[in-house]
C-alpha cells in the first residue's frame, strides 16, 4: 500500500486572462453546506478530472471537499463529490468527479464526460510519463469528447521533486523530476499567468466554467 504524501499541489499558471468574469466574484468561494428554500434552484457546474493512475487526482478533491488528506492510496474507478459554493453572493452547486487514469477504463471513461463545463488535467512533476501523456493521450481525449470544453491542466506532488527516494528511484531509469523550468516553459508557450494554492485550481475552474461561451476559443489550456 501506498502512502500519500501532504502538499502536493503547488504551482498552476493560468490562459486566458478572464475578462467577463473576475476574481474578486468569488471572494466568498468557499465548500460550504446550504440550506436553500426549495423555490431556488441553483445552477451547477460540473467538473471532471482526468490524468494518469496515481498521480493525487483522488487526493486533490479529497483535500479540497473535506480539508483532510488521504493518508493510503485507493485506486479509483469512478467517484463523484459535490459542493455548494458561494459565486458573487449566489449558490452553485459543483460537481467534482474523480476517474480512473488506467487504460482498463479508456472506453468506460469518456462516460462521464458529457455536459463537462470544465476539465482539471492532472500529471505528477515526479512521473515523466504522467506529464507526456498530458499531450499524448489526456488533452486529445477530451478535445475529441469535448472539443469546445475549457481545461486546466494541474502538476501534482510537488513535494516529492527533492525527496531523495523518489530521486533516486528516477534516476535508476535515467529520469529526474520535472524541473519548475518545465512548467515555465510551457507557461509561456500558452501566454500563462502564474497562481499559487489548492484552493485556486477550483478557483480558475469555475472562472473558466462560467465564461460566457461566445468569448470562447476554440482550444483553451491552463497550466497548474
């Protein structure tokens, strides 16, 4: 069994600038409980995440929706959680939903993917292949199910890029961890801006989400 590791999530950059919608709307953003008169509805965002096995999707939304983290890793095949958040003094519910990354469940997967209003794409900094696979595989799968679908892609376990085992472990298959250099790189090959926290990634994807859908482009990426 695998351990979880704390801290895991760092640095995400940010394209475009959101002219429609600002941040200061979600100032009050918060996974709060609700108790709403039944004469009002709220409106829901809907949010999936997608990205190799084992690289902290499941730990991501865990840390976010309880303010725990996992302390063992479970292989997930398919879980769904939801929140009530506050936007600009209105309630929306968002749908966050957790999906197995293992090619077992490459025709399964893409299920859950109708109606997305927006994408959280993960890789871990320590796993070379989680983050090569963010252009191989994850970012043509949703572009093909949902092509005009904003997406955010999200590195995880930051802190493992100086554990030593981990390092170690790398570079008997001659690799290393990706270095923050990598993550600039393709920060300014998408015109990103850079975010720090957890609480920002759900931040940018609502933001993302709620953009009017006639300023969207047709290919949309954030860098976390």
């Amino acid at each position: 069994m695998t351990t979880a590791t704390k801290n895991t999530f760092a640095d995400f950059f940010v394209f475009p600038d959101w002219s429609e919608v600002s941040p200061a709307s979600i100032s009050t953003f918060n996974p709060v409980s609700v108790c709403l008169p039944p004469s009002i509805q709220m409106q829901t965002i809907k949010c999936v995440v997608v990205g190799d096995g084992a690289v902290g999707k499941t730990c991501l939304l865990i840390s976010y929706t309880t303010n725990k983290f996992p302390s063992e890793y479970v292989p997930t095949v398919f879980d769904n959680y939801a929140v009530t958040v506050m936007i600009g003094g209105e309630p929306y519910t968002l749908g966050l939903f957790d999906t197995a990354g293992q090619e077992d469940y490459d025709r399964l997967r893409p299920l859950s993917y109708p109606q997305t209003d927006v994408f959280l794409v993960c890789f871990s900094v320590v796993s070379p292949s989680s983050f090569e696979n963010v252009r191989e595989k994850w970012v043509p799968e949703i572009s093909h199910h949902c092509p005009r679908t904003p997406f955010l892609l999200v590195g995880t376990q930051m802190d493992l890029r100086d554990d030593s085992n981990t390092v170690e472990k790398l570079a008997k298959n001659k690799q290393r961890p990706l270095a923050p250099e990598s993550g600039d790189k393709l920060c300014r090959d998408l015109r990103a801006v850079k975010y720090r926290g957890l609480k920002n990634v759900f931040d940018e994807a609502i933001l993302a989400a709620l953009e009017p859908p006639e300023t969207k482009p047709k290919k949309r990426c954030t860098l976390l």
